[in-house]
C-alpha cells in the first residue's frame, strides 16, 4: 500500500511538470505548473492525463514479477 501511494504521489508530480496549456482540451504549451504562461492551465487535459498517469504507476508498482 505504501509503495502505490509513494508511486501516485511521484505521477502527481511528474504530471505537474508537463501541464497542458490552453483553452479547454486545445493544448497550446506544455510547461510545469509553477510557470507563468500567457495561456491558462486546460484543467480538463490536466485532469485527465493526471488520472492515467496515476492509474498507469500503480499498476506497474503492483505487477509482480514471476518466481524462477
């Protein structure tokens, strides 16, 4: 259980630091969430690739390997 949420926790940031910017789904930059940009956060985007990436770490923390 600690190794799922310490992987979630490492995905959370690694997603801020490729937020889509622009308007909605349209992405017009990718830049880490600290950065001031010209172009609002698309918190849909960032939602959602968030969401995958989370989903995407804890399956591969969780699979195991096969015993030789």
């Amino acid at each position: 259980m600690r190794r799922t949420l310490l992987a979630i926790g490492i995905g959370v940031l690694g997603s801020m630091m490729l937020v889509p910017r622009g308007a909605g789904m349209e992405m017009y930059e990718r830049l880490p969430f600290f950065v001031s940009s010209s172009y609002a956060v698309a918190w849909p985007a960032f939602i959602l690739q968030t969401i995958f990436v989370c989903v995407g770490v804890a399956v591969l923390v969780n699979l195991r390997r096969p015993r030789t």
